[in-house]
C-alpha cells in the first residue's frame, strides 16, 4: 500500500481502527481541496488510493486538488470505478463479448481465465417483461411465464455466466428495475475491506450499462451510465479514462408547495438544465434545500441526468442518507461506519457548510415549481400542466395537416369526452367508432391508449406511489373509472412497493381502476408496452389517428412506447392515473372535470388529488425498514421458473450456430497480437444523413422486430414465427439479427432516402432506395467503406451499445456530426469508429452536402491530430474540402481507437502479461 503522498490516516468504527485516504491531510499541503465540489473530492480519493507512479501519478493528484473552476476540460485522469452494474438488455451482450474475449485470449496464447470481472459486477434483469396481460389479477404470472417462455436461452446463459465467472452476480427476473434494486440494496455508499492486509474504507463508486445509473447519486455515490464496452473494459480492471469536468452547481432552496410531485421537479431541473448546456460536466446539487428533500426525491432528480445530459447529478451524504440507510434495512454496521467515514474525510453535508466553488451555479426555490408533463416526444420539452391542452392541441394539428389536407377537411374531430356521433366515422380520418369488450365508443386523435406507471425515475418514490393509490381512492369514491380505450399498468420498481401499497390498501384501489401490477421491470418506459387491443390498433392504423400515451418514465423519444402511438408524455404517477380517467389529452385538467360521479355531479382534479400531509402520514403508516429486509433476503436466489432451468456449464461457452438468441460475436475474427497502422478513408459513401437529435433509440434496434423487417426476414429464414420474434432488446446476444435492425427505427427519417420513415437509404451510385441493412451488405461487397452525417446531440439517450457495434458491423468508419452526447461518442470510440465533428459555425447544410458525394478522410496520422481533412467529391464533379475536428479527447482514447476498440486493447494488453 502506497503513501508516497504522506496521506493516509485512520478513523474509528464500530469499535475499530480503519485505514483511509484522508482528504483533510492532502488539504494542508492543497488549501483548495476544502473547496472542491463533492463529487471532485471523490475522484481525488480515487487518484490517491490508486496512485502508482506510473498510471497515476502525483502529478494528477495535483492537478485535481488545485482544480481551476472556469477551465476548459483537458487535464486526462483515471477513474478506477469499485464495482460494476449492469441489466439484462446490455449485460447479456457484456457477457457474450466475455465469453467471445475468452476464445480469443486462447488463440493468442493467453489463459481463458485472464477474461474475469476484477471488481464485483452486478447484473439485475429487469428489461425484458413485457406487458402482454393486464388490468386483471393474474397479469403479474401471465407476463412473467411469457417472459420465461420467450427469454430462456438468455436466462440460462447469464446463470452459465454467475457460474464461469468470478466477482459476477445476477438478480433473477420478477425482482425489481435494476436502479432501484441498486439503490435499495446493492449500494454500499462506503466500502471497506483490506488492501495488504490492514482494514481499509473508501467511497462506494461505479459505473453502469444503464444510463440511469445515475439515480445512485442521489444516495451520494459517484457514478455514471457507459456503453457495455466500457463496462467490460471497467471488469478487467480498466480505468476509465475522462477530462477532469467541470461542475455545475446547483442550489436549492425551499420548500415543494401543495399540489407538486418530485416528477414535477425533476422536469423543471431538466428543463433549466437542458437550456444550460451541461453536456460533458458533473452537475451536484446543494443549498439548504436539501434539508427538506427526502432521498427518494433525490433519486428521481439524479435519474434524471442523461434528460439534461450531464455525466452525474449528485447529492452529498447527510443526516437524509443515513436515515434511508436505516429505512431500507442496512445493518447498523454499515450505517455507522457510513458516517464515521462521511465525517473524517470531509465528505458530510451541513446546512451551515461554506459552500464549494462551482464552475457556474444555477439556484432554483423550490417553491416556484409548479405541475408539469413533457413530451410528446423528449424529456426536455417540459409543459405546465396548465398549458398542456393548448399545447397538445397545436402541436397534433401540425401532426395532422398533411393527413387532414389530403382528406379535404373531412376531418370531424368529435367535440368533448369522446362525444359527437358515430355516423360516417368509418369515412373520417382519425376519428372511429371502436368495439371491444361488449362496448362501442368513440376513438379520435388525442386518446390516450397507454397510461403506465412505470420506469425507474418514480417507482422509487414512496410519495409519488402512494399519491397515485390515493388519487385513485377519491375517484373510485367518486364512482369514476378508467375509459375503456386505455390500456392500464403499473410495474413497481420493486416489491418493497407491492408490499407498501398492499399495507396501505391502495393496491384495491389502484387494481379497480385497472392499475394490476403486470411485472416488476422497465415495461413501458423501454418500449416493453406490449400489443395494444386489437380493435384499437386497427382503427388508430386504418384511420391515421394519433394516439397518445402517458406514463411515470424518463424517456418518451419517437416509436419507442409503441410503433403505433405517435405522442408520448411523462408525468407523475397520479397524473398519470388522471389522464387514464379523462382518456385524452385534449382536456385542461385544472379547469375541466374529469368526469361525472352517479348522481351527475361534475369530478374534477381537485376533487380527487391528494393531500401531501395525508401522502406523509401513508407513508410512515405503511413504509418500513422490515419490508426492505424481507425482500432483499434472498435476492439472488430466484423463483422455480429461474432454477429449474438447465444450464450449461464450463470455462468456456458452448455456442450453438443455430441459436437466434446468443451467437459468438466477429469483433475479434483474424485479431493479431499488433494493430494495424490507422490509414485514410477513402472513397466512402453516406450510409444516412440525419438531422438534429438523433438518439440512440433511433441507432440501436429496439422495441418490436417487424416482419418485413432484415431482422424479421432473418428470423423467418430460421424458423422463427413472427409471434415468437420477441424483441430487439431480447436479442441483443445475437449479432446477425441487431446489424439487420440498426439505424431501422420507425421514426428515423434519412435525408437521402427521400419520402421514406424507417430504416432506408438510397445505394450509390445505382440511386436504389433499399433497407439500410441490404445496402451496407452491398457496399460492403464493394470494399466501399461508409460514414455517416449528422447535426446536433448526435446519440443522445440511453446508452446502447449496439448503437456503436452496430455501426461498426455495418462497415463505418466515421460519423461526421455538429456534437455528439458523450456516452455514444465513447462508445463509437470503443468500437473503432472515428467520431468527427463541423468546426462551429459548419454543418453539412452550410457547406452544401446531399449526401450523394463520396468522401476522403485524410491527415489522421497516428490520430493524435486533432483535425482532418474532409473533401467531399459530387457525382458531378463538384469539390468541397473542410477542416473536421477529431473527438478523441484523451490519450486513452487514441489508443483504443487505434487498437481497432477498447477491448481489443484490454485483450492484447492482458495476452501480453500473461
């Protein structure tokens, strides 16, 4: 154990010594670190306690404890995080890639064994129910048999996976979302052990396949979301390399008023957050505020941190951490040496703290929030809840005019709650008279066809569940119901809240609305909505209707809820179980009843939303640590549907050539112990020209596999039926099904496949508009390598991996973009794609690109330039050359990028020392 730097020191806890990296003695010698943000002061513990001479040095240990506020990131650090999480979507592909990098540690003479998770890794299934069944009692055991039917093959090879591999644990399904889970059980907050032998203690950290990862922070833990790569890579016992950031600070003052949710502050976070540009910077939180925030408040603020787009949102620890330690049923070991930790190390907060520097400071009161949703179609776009009707209607009427335009004003748009008369409705578009379920009703544009409490962000929330189960009482008292159109469900984040709601009575409620509980997972907020009823999805197909949907997520991006339902907003659970009972979203909630009770009295909001006293007085009637424990007990252990599986077992997988579920991936074909020497690009064609904002949901295959897709052709050529296809997520371990769906997004829209949605481009030079897949096979048969442009937040999102492996099947080498969002930049990067960005002030617009050119990529050198030349060459003769920047920021990153992706580098490095 090292102390070149003369800090180490010891606290005492629970009656003993233990050793730490002490932040008060580096500030005699650094008087700065006593005003360094808190997430700052983390990562300086993180350089100490690794430092090395080599890898670390005390050179970096410096240049974090004197830290310049208002400097431009470009000072490379190490982050060496102490454990990993994943979930099933990305950890299955993780694994996979694990089993592939230990068949290629053979081949280069290395030990299979090499390939092992260093730092616990922690993988919670929770994106893969689906809500087939609901609003009926037996949902929860229908969705979870057709869950095992469907996911089997994967299941079996992640339990294959906790066997072969050490450090690595997995939480069966029907358990929980892998946040909260995270959050309830799997953070320590500090962590101890012996390093050579003596007791030592130091902060919990981590790093996720999730980018709500970030929900962690608001229980004071450091950590972030990455792509899979990284996160195999951080298994290995890869630092993470990154720019020291910048901090925004973030203060907070008062009190939530009467009548506003967590959700509602989170939106208006995001909000100020977005407008700020905080993209690339940690963002942290303090003021005297936080004294009247709980932590599960907290929570849904950090989770909320890819919406604004910061690496982190983070939370100091406090009396508020302590308490939900002991609330959530940690041993009184663990919450004492939290503390004693906290306070030798300078890590605590007090109200009367002098505050840390900041690199600028944005303060909100909480007072001044108010009830908001967002959408219809990104989490940023905030709207007050007292605007939503004007707002929805004019942005549906832009929706509509080219529909509407072509009908020749047909259009009726039925006045009030789904009134008017059904004559001639077949005639008009989006508008039917619907049956289902022995009742006729209207459908028209603005029905809300989904309302979901669901997702990650409030199903941790005591409060917020709560406020749905008693908003959902007073309407039933009220003799109000659901509309028969909506489809109905609420996933709990875990069974600590079936048990709270159950305690509390509220389950009754909310089931007599059609609020079943229908698993314990992402559901709706991952796409996961499941089919809507027939009936409905044919008339909202045959007459151009836009349907909405309304549910408690984070996301809500273009054809990510269903294919089929075109506006999506977030909202607070009880909002959500309001608009179930309007059913539309036409409807100024504040000023136009709800519906009527049985005597014909008007119900308004007001009538049924609940009090925050009474929400208070639930939750410490029917919230307690005993619930925590008895749920946690076993959490590994699983149903009779998880360990009456076969599985496999042995160092290495036994791949199957015909499985369509888990196939060995071609990243490491023909890798040789030395790189290739980085060239030019030359002679590449634009595989797609895409706009502003471009997620990595419209990237990554997700949500349905249609079958006139490649996906489903492929699946279909295997003897899969369409019923079986399962999902794009689903199938993330086989390879030959995620490049067939990459860039296939429904919504996406490629500007030189003209008049086309979905997944197509134009082949050059024939002019032939084809699947994206089919053209890149064809290029690729060529020897034609392929780029791609884009404008602003290119990748912005979750952070799917296969966004940057499928684009790397797909045989490009660059992508050419106004800004990236950080997670997939790196992850391109990870994949051995060479992300490139327009100087300002340039894009493919201003400099007159269509997309027909072909382009060379020229000056990279050994890519420690840091621009190229572009020069793009018209069908017509036309030339126009520019400068690009090159967005390897840090060293590390060039070597990853010259290794061909970061695991090919872990591979060699760890083939060389054996």
């Amino acid at each position: 154990m090292r102390d070149e730097l003369g800090c180490l020191d010891h606290f005492k806890a629970n009656g003993k010594e233990i050793g730490f990296y002490s932040l008060p003695k580096l500030a005699e010698k650094h008087e700065n670190v006593r005003r360094l943000p808190y997430s700052l002061r983390i990562l300086l513990e993180n350089l100490m306690r690794f430092e090395d001479g080599s890898n670390i040095t005390a050179d970096d240990v410096a240049a974090l404890a004197d830290w310049d506020p208002k400097a431009e990131p470009s000072k490379e650090i190490s982050f060496t995080p102490a454990r990993v999480v994943l979930q099933d979507f990305t950890g299955v592909p993780a694994i996979v890639d694990l089993a592939a990098m230990r068949e290629a540690m053979k081949a280069l003479g290395g030990k299979a064994d090499r390939i092992n998770p260093l730092s616990p890794a922690e993988l919670v299934i929770d994106h893969s129910v689906q809500v087939d069944s609901y609003g009926q009692a037996d949902s929860l055991d229908l969705n979870n048999q057709i869950e095992f039917k469907r996911n089997k093959e994967r299941y079996a090879f992640l339990r294959w996976g906790q066997g072969a591999f050490d450090n690595f644990k997995v939480v069966p399904p029907n358990t929980g979302i892998v946040h909260q889970v995270n959050l309830e059980h799997l953070s320590r907050v500090i962590f101890d052990g012996e390093i050579d032998g003596k007791p030592m203690a130091w902060p919990d950290t981590l790093v996720g396949t999730d980018s709500h990862t970030t929900m962690i922070n608001g229980l004071g833990i450091l950590g972030w979301g990455v792509g899979g790569i990284e996160a195999e890579a951080a298994m290995l016992g890869q630092p993470i390399s990154m720019l020291i950031p910048q901090v925004i600070g973030f203060k907070l003052t008062g009190k939530l008023p009467e009548g506003t949710t967590a959700t509602d502050l989170v939106l208006t976070i995001t909000d100020m957050l977005r407008d700020k540009g905080v993209v690339g910077k940690f963002v942290e939180f303090f003021g005297e505020g936080l004294s009247h925030l709980p932590l599960a408040d907290r929570a849904t603020i950090g989770n909320m941190s890819p919406e604004f787009g910061s690496t982190c949102a983070i939370f100091p620890i406090d009396e508020e951490t302590i308490r939900y330690l002991e609330l959530s049923g940690r041993s009184k070991e663990r919450v004492e040496l939290v503390r004693a930790y906290a306070e030798a190390q300078d890590l605590w907060r007090n109200d009367e703290d002098v505050d840390p520097v900041y690199s600028d400071v944005l303060e909100l009161d909480l007072g001044d929030v108010v009830p908001s949703l967002a959408g219809p179609k990104r989490p940023q776009d905030r709207v007050l809840l007292s605007e939503a009707k004007n707002t929805f209607i004019r942005q549906m009427s832009e929706l509509t005019k080219s529909r509407d335009d072509a009908r020749n004003g047909e259009l009726d748009r039925f006045a009030g709650e789904g009134g008017g008369t059904a004559v001639g409705a077949s005639e008009i578009p989006g508008a039917a008279e619907v049956e289902y379920k022995d009742q006729t009703f209207i459908l028209k544009d603005g029905a809300v066809v989904i309302a979901a409490i669901t997702s990650c962000t409030n199903t941790s929330n005591p409060a917020v569940m709560l406020g749905a189960g008693i908003l959902a009482r007073n309407a039933r008292e009220k003799g109000l119901n659901v509309k028969p159109w909506v489809k109905t469900s609420l996933a709990p984040g875990s069974k600590v809240v079936t048990d709270y709601l159950e305690k509390s009575g509220l389950d009754d409620d909310l089931e007599a609305l059609g609020f079943y509980t229908v698993g314990y997972g992402c559901t709706t907020c991952i796409g996961n909505s499941g089919p809507l009823p027939e009936p409905i999805e044919d008339a909202i197909k045959e007459h151009e209707m836009v349907a909405c949907s309304v549910l408690s997520g984070n996301r809500n991006f273009e054809g990510r809820i269903h294919p089929e339902v075109k506006m999506n907003y977030l909202a607070s659970p009880p909002l959500v179980v309001a608009y179930a009972l309007a059913g539309r979203m036409d409807i100024d909630l504040l000023n136009e009843p709800l519906g009527e009770d049985p005597d014909g009295n008007e119900v308004y909001l007001k009538d049924v939303w609940p009090d925050a006293h009474e929400i208070q007085d639930f939750i410490r009637q029917n919230v307690s640590s005993e619930m925590f424990t008895k749920n946690y007990k076993s959490v590994f252990e699983g149903d009779d549907l998880w360990n009456s599986m076969d599985t496999p077992t042995g160092e290495m997988f036994e791949w199957d050539e015909d499985s369509t579920y888990v196939r060995n991936p071609p990243f490491f074909e023909g890798m040789g112990m030395d790189p290739e020497p980085i060239g030019d690009i030359t002679g590449a064609r634009v595989l797609a020209k895409l706009g502003d904002s471009v997620t990595t949901d419209h990237i990554s295959p997700a949500g349905a596999i249609k079958p006139d897709s490649p996906a489903g052709h492929y699946l279909q050529e295997k003897g899969i039926h369409p019923a079986d296809f399962n999902s794009y997520g689903s199938r993330r371990g086989n390879h030959e099904v995620m490049m067939r769906g990459t860039f296939a997004n429904v919504r996406i829209k490629n500007q030189i496949a003209e008049g086309t949605e979905g997944g197509f481009t134009t082949y050059f030079p024939d002019s032939e508009v084809m699947p994206i897949y089919d053209a890149a096979m064809k290029y690729q048969e060529d020897g034609t390598p392929l780029v791609v442009i884009a404008g602003k937040e290119y990748g912005s999102g979750s952070s799917r991996d296969w966004a940057a492996k499928g684009t790397r099947l797909l045989g490009i080498k660059a992508v050419i973009a106004e800004s990236f969002e950080r997670i997939h930049r790196s992850n391109l990067i990870g994949m051995g794609v060479l992300p490139l960005t327009f100087k300002d002030g340039e894009n493919a617009e201003k400099l007159g690109l269509d997309g027909t050119e072909t382009f060379d990529i020229t000056g990279l050198a050994d890519g420690t330039e840091k621009e190229v030349e572009v020069k793009a060459t018209h069908p017509e003769g036309k030339e126009t050359s520019f400068k690009a920047k090159v967005r390897l920021d840090t060293p590390k990153e060039i070597e990853y990028y010259k290794n061909g992706g970061i695991l090919h580098y872990v591979l060699r490095d760890m083939a060389k020392a054996a």
